[in-house]
C-alpha cells in the first residue's frame, strides 16, 4: 500500500485570486499542486482572447504563479498539474518554458491536447459521430467557436510517468487533474472503479478552491461554532489527502481563513451536479455511495464511493457563434411602478425604429426591488430592464440604445438610466453539449525538448452496480411554524449548460427525514415560480442527507446567452432558502 498523496487546488475558475500558488506550496506541506481555469464560459472567453491573439488561448495567470513558485517546487519534489493550457496548452507549455529560462530552473514540462475536436467537427456531425447530449441539438455547427472533448485522467498519468515536474492540459474534466496524480502515484489501472470514483469524487471537492472550506457556504456565519469565520473573506484553499482505496480527507493548510466540515465538504459535493451516476471518461461515480464524516477540525473524511463503468463516448463542449446582445436599464421610482415600466416600454418602441418582433429575442422585466414607505431613493426604487439578440448587429446596436435615450425627456416622472449600457452590442456564444464516441478522441502527450506518445481514451466497459438505499422513516408531525426554508436547510447551486442546478442538504437526521418527503419537484416549483413551466428532475442522497434538482431551461441557452440578472444561477439556492414556509416547529 502507497502512501497518501496530498494534492492541493490552488484555482477555482479563470480569474481567482493570484496569490492562490504561493499560499498553498508556501503555507504546508503538498506533493502536488492543481487548478482549474476552465469553466464552460471560459472556453468562450478563450476563443475571442486567441482570436485576437493567436496561440494566447491559455490562462496568462497560471504563466504569471508558474514564475513565483516554479523554483520551489522543483526544490521540494512537488509536481503540478493544471489545465490552463484551455485552448492552446502548447502556447501554455512555451510560456511556462520561458519563464523557466529566465529563472535558470530547468524542469521537465508536458503538454496534453487532443481535446481541440474543432479542425475535425463538421466531419463528426456529417458521420453522425458527433449527437446532441440531453435535451439540447447541435445548432449551426458551422458557426462554431469552440468544440473540445473532455478527456479524463490517464493522459496525465502518462506524462507524470515520463518524468514530468509540470504538466500542461486543454480540455480535461475538472476532477481529473486530482485524479490523475492519484492514478499515477498508487499505480491505478482503468478497471479500478471504486478508487478511481474516489479520486474523482476529492477531486470534485477541491476543484471549487474555496469553495470547500467555507466560500459560498449556507451557513457561513456558524461555521462549525466559530464566529471568526463569518468575519474573515481570505478563506484558505483546499488540499485533499487520497489514500491508495480512493478514499480521502480534505483539509486545509493550518492557521487559513475558513473551515473544513461536514456541511462545507457536503455543499461542494453537490456543486454542478446531476443525479447518483456521475458521469466521466475514466469511471462513472456513484455519488449515491459515499459517506463523509469529520475526523477532527478542519479534516473531513470521504469514504465508501464505489464507481462503475463510465460510458463509451465523451462530452463534449461547444461553444456557438450565437449573435449579439445589449440592453439597458432604466429606475422605476415610488409609486405606481407597474404602469410606469408599461409607459416606459411605450416610450421607447415609440423612439425606436424597430419593432420587438423585429429581434429575434426581446425579453423586458420588472425587478421590484422597491420598498413600501421607503426611507431612501433606493429603497423607493424598481429596476425596467431591457435585453434584445440578433444576429444582425446593426439592430442591436445603437439604434437599439439611442431609442432608450432619446425618451429621457418624453417619459415616466423621475426617469434615469441605470449603469449607462453599452451604444454597441456585443457578441454572445450558445453552449451546446454532445457526446462523440471516445475511440475517435485519443490524448497526446508531448514532452517539451522530447517525445509524443498517444494515450487511448477508450474505458473498459461493464454493468453498473447496483445501489440499494435505505428507506428513509417516515413519520408524524406536530405543530408547524412560518420560517424560512433555509433556517433547516443549506444549498448549493449554480449552472450546467442552459440548466440549473440546485442541491438541498441538511445537518441533522431529523431535519432530513422532513426535507425529504416534503420538498417535492412540484412543491420546488411552486417555491420558485420562475421554474414553474420548467422540467425539474430530483434525486436523492440519503447518505448525505441531501437532494439535487436540475431545472431545465432556466439558463436559457447557457450562461453566455441568459438574459437572467444571475446568469449562473448561482444565488438560486439562496433564492430557496429565503422563502417561508411552515416547518415542524420541533425542527426549529
């Protein structure tokens, strides 16, 4: 039996904080260092960087960390592995080269593609190869931006094997820069399921940074008792000891910011997710299996995932030209909101030289965020916002804003503008998500200075196990009071593609027997009306004590093209949590 490997994240998402490298190889031991920079909208905001700057597709940030602890890594034996390498991990390899150079460090630096499936993509939608996945269909594939594969762990394996010190990846899933130098390190082989499901599950846990000692957390202001993490933003980031089963404890270097619990580790497990199965290239784990419990402060266990064959195509994410987009906004103050938005919305198509059927999407709303008998302006004030697509850019563009400014003075009483929008419209991208069977995607991995080897990505296949749950206990309740939903519960969400999705998770087997035969897919929809029309799908994790729904639809197109104020859906679990409902009074 090998050791533990300590892998620490020291990135979340394309612009999290710089200082994330130092702080996790300088404040505590690690054996290797990982980040995540590719969130699905960032694959967009690649293609526009390299479209102005071809071979620049990659993460300049991970370059810039790269400069300030490459020399200490080297010194203390700690490997790094990252996909900041988005669209041009090449690129990102012969950045990193450089700064090596100019340090005088002479590391062994490995760079993975493969994913990039846009040279190939009208040939994979002509054959077939290329289907839509879930409930979406593959658009104008000519018009694409982007089309990457998610590629799983084993690329990385190969490249660690060689010798590498960095490694460089495109397109690859978010767990596998975890999983990956865990393979490698205990010698997993493609039909380990259970382990591999383990270090896809920690890798899921610390992908989020933060997000797994205390960011983004329900409950911040009570973490674990302690009052001091409420008040403290510079949450440390996260470090996952996996041990040769799969299984793991996450914690974080001693002496940061933030927490280490049950409850955060629960709400990052429930982050972007669907339902038990959680799909990948390498296993398919099941998230229905595993159990977590705290060891001590700030040491989380995860154990018990078991995983099954995963399937024999890959994801992939494609990002499609979809047109262009602007809007405004305009103040709605004090009384009589309702039949002011209307007279302003007559104003301006009365201006504009355009009719809304002329867009091909016209969406207006009232946010009321006005107060009765308001004590200042802002309190007295609702928000008129306007967003129009098309792919004619002219439409959109200052015809569309001047329209707005011109009524200034031909308007509701106490009209201003809002946030100055734009004069000109700016493009947007459509997400959309296919499968293409995973022979036809194998890895490379080029060594800088020396040899290419191609990495297969086909998976053994096999049965999927079979998961028997406990029944949950159902029983009587008494008395109920009016509260708010999240005094119980704590939740999670955020967006996968054009859906959303939403994890519920309680902290107490009581609480939960409750949540579980209460919060129904029709009684979500009625909590939140604005998924009343949408499909919802539940599923449960009795171990953990948690639900996910996935709304579908709610993102429109994917985060780029919503016309939603949280595009990501990122607040719509706290949405939940705000609503009042009656609870078992004993709950409370």
């Amino acid at each position: 039996m090998t050791e533990p490997i300590r892998i620490a994240n020291c990135s979340g998402f394309f612009g999290d904080r710089p200082s994330g490298a130092i702080e996790m190889v300088e404040g505590g031991p690690i054996d290797v260092l990982t980040g995540d920079w590719l969130a699905e909208l960032t694959m967009l905001i690649l293609s526009r960087i390299r479209a102005k700057r071809p071979g620049s597709g990659y993460a300049r940030t991970f370059v810039g960390q790269m400069e300030q602890v490459m020399g200490t890594c080297l010194d203390q034996g700690i490997k790094v592995v990252s996909n900041a390498g988005g669209l041009d991990p090449d690129g990102c390899a012969d950045a990193v080269h450089e700064v090596a150079q100019k340090l005088g460090l002479n590391p062994t630096i490995a760079y993975i593609d493969g994913d990039d499936l846009l040279p190939r993509i009208a040939e994979l939608a002509e054959s077939g190869a290329l289907q839509p996945f879930g409930d979406t269909d593959l658009g104008d594939v000519s018009s694409y931006l982007t089309a990457n594969a998610y590629l799983g762990c084993f690329g990385i394996v190969d490249a660690l094997a060689q010798g590498a010190d960095i490694v460089i990846t495109g397109r690859v899933t978010d767990a596998a820069v975890t999983c990956g130098p865990a393979a490698w390190h205990h010698g997993w082989q493609r039909t380990d399921f259970d382990q591999l499901a383990g270090g896809v599950v920690a890798g899921h846990v610390i992908e989020c940074s933060a997000q797994a000692t205390g960011g983004n957390y329900s409950f911040f202001n009570e973490i674990d008792g302690r009052t001091e993490v409420g008040g403290r933003t510079r949450f440390g980031f996260p470090w996952a000891d996996v041990h040769a089963d799969g299984s793991s404890v996450i914690g974080k270097h001693d002496g940061t910011g933030g927490a280490v619990t049950v409850g955060t580790v629960t709400s990052q497990l429930l982050y972007e997710i669907g339902g038990p199965e959680y799909l990948g290239p390498d296993v398919t784990a099941r998230f229905d299996t595993l159990e977590v419990e705290q060891l001590e402060r700030d040491r989380v266990r995860i154990s018990g995932v078991r995983g099954q064959a995963p399937p024999s195509t890959l994801k992939v994410a494609m990002n499609e030209m979809g047109g262009y987009r602007n809007s405004f906004s305009v103040a709605l103050t004090g009384l009589d909101i309702d039949d002011k938005a209307a007279f302003a919305e007559a104003a301006f198509w009365d201006a504009c030289s355009f009719t809304a059927d002329d867009f091909e999407s016209f969406t207006s709303r009232v946010i009321r965020t006005d107060k009765p008998d308001p004590a200042t302006q802002e309190e007295a004030t609702a928000i008129w916002r306007v967003t129009v697509k098309d792919h004619d850019e002219r439409k959109v563009g200052r015809a569309f804003a001047d329209a707005n400014v011109h009524t200034a003075l031909a308007s509701i009483p106490g009209m201003y503008g809002l946030g100055g929008g734009p004069s000109a419209a700016s493009p947007f991208g459509v997400y959309r998500p296919a499968i293409v069977p995973n022979d036809l995607v194998p890895q490379y991995v080029h060594v800088v200075g020396g040899a290419t080897t191609q990495v297969d990505s086909v998976a053994p296949q096999g049965p999927p196990i079979e998961v028997v749950l406990d029944d949950v206990p159902r029983r009587e309740w008494g008395d109920t009071t009016a509260a708010p939903l999240g005094t119980i519960i704590g939740t999670r969400s955020g967006d996968k593609g054009g859906n959303a999705n939403l994890g519920v998770f309680t902290r107490n087997d009581d609480a939960w027997v409750w949540i579980d035969e209460w919060l129904t897919s029709e009684r979500l929809a009625e909590l939140l009306p604005e998924a009343a029309a949408l499909p919802i799908d539940r599923h449960r994790f009795p171990k953990i004590r948690s639900l996910n729904f996935v709304v579908h639809g709610l993102l429109d197109e994917g985060v780029a093209a919503s016309t939603r104020q949280d595009a990501q859906a990122k607040a719509v679990g706290e949405w939940l949590r705000a609503r009042v409902v009656d609870i078992p009074t004993e709950l409370l």
